[in-house]
C-alpha cells in the first residue's frame, strides 16, 4: 500500500511533469531474488524492472534470506551497481524495511538498516538512504511472552507496560489453541494491571474474561496495534494506518516539499496579497458578508485511505497538516464562516482562523478531496487491484498486472527473453499500463475552483423582509 500513496503524492504534487510510478511488490522474496542467478523464476529486477526503463528506483527490502550484514551489504551493492544503476542508469533510492509486526525487535533489521546506511555514505552520487525502520520501529512492539492462569483468570508477562483499558492484541502460537476464552487476533482491553500481570476485558471497563484453560503465546503488540493491524486477519503485515506512516516517513525523510500552495486575500480591498503555486482571480465580496474568488492550484495534497487517516496520526501527530494547502483572508467580521467549494459546504471555520491560515491540506470531504481521491483510485486500478480492498481484479489481467504476467512468460522458458527483447516482447502490455498511466494523470490536473467565504446563519444582503444593515 505504501507506494500508491507516494505515487499519489508524487503525481499530484507535480501535475505538469509526466511522471510514470509504477509499484513491483514480491512476497516472500529476499534482495538475491533479485539478481541474475540462473532461475528465471527469482531474477526478478531484470524480469519485472528493467522493462520500465526506470530513472528513478525506489528500493524497500525485507529480512527474508536471514543473511548476515556482509552478505546482505554485497547483495544491495550489487543490485545498486550492476542493476540500478549497470542496468537502467537509473538513481536508486534505498529505503529501509516495512515493519512487520512480529520482526521489529530483530537484530538482522538494525543491522540491514545500518549495512544501507553505509553504502549511502560511501557511494558516489546519486544514492539516497533513508533510514525508515529506524523512524518506525519504536512504535511496533516486540513480542512477549505471555501466560495465562484460568483460577485467577490473570495473565503474566514480565514489564509488559500496559496500563488499564489500554487495547492489545494476544497472538496464541498454532491458532486456535492456547488459553480457553481467549482469540487470535481479537482486540482486548486491559484490566487490573500491575507490573508483571494484567487480566482482559471484551471493552474498556467491562467484565474481566473467564480464561478457562490455562496457557501461554505472544503478546505480539501493544496500545497501537488495534491501528495499525489489517484488516484482514494477518498477523505480519500492518494495515493502512501504519502503510501511511510509512509512506509519510519516507516522503518527508527524503526532504520532499510540504508546500502544496498558498493564498492570501484581503477581503476589504478585495485583492490577493501572496501567493504561491497558485492563481487567484474574480474576487468580489458576496451578499453573505464574506467573499467569493475563483483559484487555480499549481499542484494538490497526496490522497490516502481515510480508513486510514486517525490511526496514521495516532501514530505519528505531525501527519495532521504537514502538507500546507493554505487559504488566509484578512479583514473579515468576527465570527464563524461557512467555505464552500464549487457549491459544496466543506468547512466551517473562524475568522480568526482565516486570518491566520488556515490549512485545507486534511480535508475529507468537498472536490478537492474527491479528485485526490479518485487519483489514488486510478492508480489501483493501474495495478489492477480493488480500490478498496487491494484484492486483485484477476484475470484477464490489465495495466500493471498484465505486465507482471506477460513479464514472467516471456523472461522464462521457452522464450528466454534478455533485456532489448523483453521490452519489444512487452509492447502490448506496456501500452495497456500506459493507458491507465494516462488516465492517472488526467485526473490529477488541478481545475479552477470557485470559492465562497460566507458569514455563517447570514441573511443575504439585500434582503427585502430584513431592513438593518449589512
């Protein structure tokens, strides 16, 4: 999930470029999958990257392989060296791994983390690192060992720092076994905790649970995991709070611009005063005690899950409004004013508010919400997964999909299709990615938005039944 929401990011914020994002994710595979190796079924950056014919390659590993730091750190250089860069003269861009639940507290992280690292700072440019499991992983948890006591219907686990009606998720190895009454993957609340024990509730303050049997498992994660867990069942993987946090950390790591635009209008002489990455025009005062103008943006906010949005800032504050898509109008009456946007009702803000800035970046609702949406959308549908649940769309397989599968047939026996011949081989399904690659960016053009600032429970002025001032 995180690199659709860099993408969406990327392409929004510079609608004017020709940007092609394109994500390859494989499961289960290590760094020296993705090298040359005499089996066509790894292989997989001259199989699945190459034909791209990237400038750009992001790189996210995993821990798979189990390899120690000096056989990991020749692996990436390798894959830099003779691939990224031998290969498609491209600029890598190393990233550190995604969080898994049940692998945060690994050693083989921290030191693939710091193998990157050195690599970063001993290559000639362009290489870029950003540390990402470092920025992350101290709000995963790792796992615990827990107990359970039926009698006393109380668990153990020694300093597991929870505090009372805090939420946590028990992971019982060789599901369904482990202590009677208690669930995989279930949501909890804790009750009655000390130092080394607590005992769960189905709600927080609710009945303590009758543990029926005793036993022991995992107690895989703590207060944020209820955020940051999938929706589906999977006890490795984190959902879209944390797939968001992570796209954010790499984003705003990388050094990458917050500005979306800004503008700042005053409403008595009824003139822009500043602006940046936009163009503002046709601005009169309305009969609702504020004022209407029209605005052109430059570029928009990224577009992320809103399922997704509370538990990313619950993890990370500063999410909320780190991009500034900025809208100040001075000299407006005291009190509360109603922003419409294209007609529709998007907030209801102070005028104190306006006058400071007021930051449209976090918005969930009105046209400009439903076009960065409807990017993010776009760019599923380019992978050929639901924009909702990610579920492939299956066959007959289209845009991404179709390249990954027409990539694996003609990379591997019988046709043993190298480099040059790959990619004329891949025509078809190259054209089909472009096409949705085309739709992404059409709807990531910004349009002229007409703007309305009106003085909230205001009667129109003139009204013929109301006879004061306006």
């Amino acid at each position: 999930m995180w690199p659709h929401y860099m993408a969406s990011y990327l392409l929004l914020m510079n609608p004017q470029l020709t940007l092609h994002v394109q994500v390859c994710a494989r499961g289960g595979t290590s760094i020296e999958s993705y090298i040359d190796n005499g089996n066509p079924n790894y292989e997989q950056y001259s199989k699945l990257v190459y034909a791209y014919e990237p400038n750009f390659v992001f790189f996210s590993s995993s821990i798979n392989g189990g390899y120690d730091k000096a056989k990991h750190k020749a692996m990436m250089l390798e894959l830099v060296n003779s691939y990224i860069i031998g290969r498609s003269h491209a600029a890598p861009i190393l990233l550190g791994m995604a969080p898994l639940s049940n692998s945060t507290g690994s050693a083989i992280a921290g030191e693939y983390d710091l193998a990157n690292e050195e690599i970063a700072l001993s290559a000639p440019e362009p290489l870029f690192y950003h540390k990402t499991w470092t920025a992350l992983k101290d709000r995963f948890t790792a796992n615990r060992v827990f107990t359970a006591d039926a009698v006393t219907d109380t668990c153990t686990s020694v300093g597991h720092g929870f505090s009372n009606r805090r939420a946590v998720t028990l992971s019982v190895a060789g599901n369904p076994s482990g202590p009677g009454g208690l669930a995989n993957y279930v949501v909890y609340y804790v009750r009655d905790a000390t130092t080394n024990t607590f005992k769960l509730s189905t709600a927080p303050d609710g009945p303590v649970i009758d543990i029926t049997t005793n036993g022991s498992g995992e107690q895989r994660i703590s207060e944020t995991w209820p955020v940051i867990r999938n929706v589906i069942t999977d006890s490795d993987h984190p959902g879209r709070a944390a797939q968001i946090a992570y796209a954010w950390k790499v984003i705003a790591g990388l050094g990458f611009s917050s500005i979306v635009s800004t503008a700042t209008i005053a409403s008595d002489t009824k003139t822009l005063t500043d602006s940046q990455f936009c163009s503002v025009s046709s601005i009169v005062g309305n009969s609702f005690r504020g004022v209407d103008f029209k605005r052109l943006d430059a570029r928009l906010p990224w577009g992320i899950d809103e399922s997704g949005r509370a538990g990313a800032e619950f993890l990370y504050p500063d999410i909320k409004g780190w991009q500034k898509y900025m809208l100040t109008v001075t000299g407006l009456a005291s009190g509360r004013y109603d922003v419409y946007i294209n007609d529709v009702n998007v907030a209801d803000v102070s005028a104190a508010e306006l006058a400071a800035g007021w930051n449209m970046a976090d918005l969930t609702t009105g046209p400009v919400h439903d076009q960065v949406q409807e990017v993010l959308g776009r760019i599923r549908d380019m992978h050929w997964v639901d924009r909702k649940t990610l579920a492939s769309k299956g066959a007959p397989w289209q845009g991404v999909a179709l390249y990954e599968s027409n990539a694996s047939a003609y990379y591997n026996p019988p046709y043993n299709k190298r480099g040059v011949d790959l990619i004329a081989s891949l025509s078809n399904a190259l054209a089909s990615v472009a096409g949705f690659d085309g739709l992404v960016h059409t709807a990531a053009q910004p349009t002229t938005l007409s703007f309305s600032i009106r003085r909230k429970n205001s009667i129109p002025w003139p009204d013929t039944k109301y006879k004061g001032p306006p």
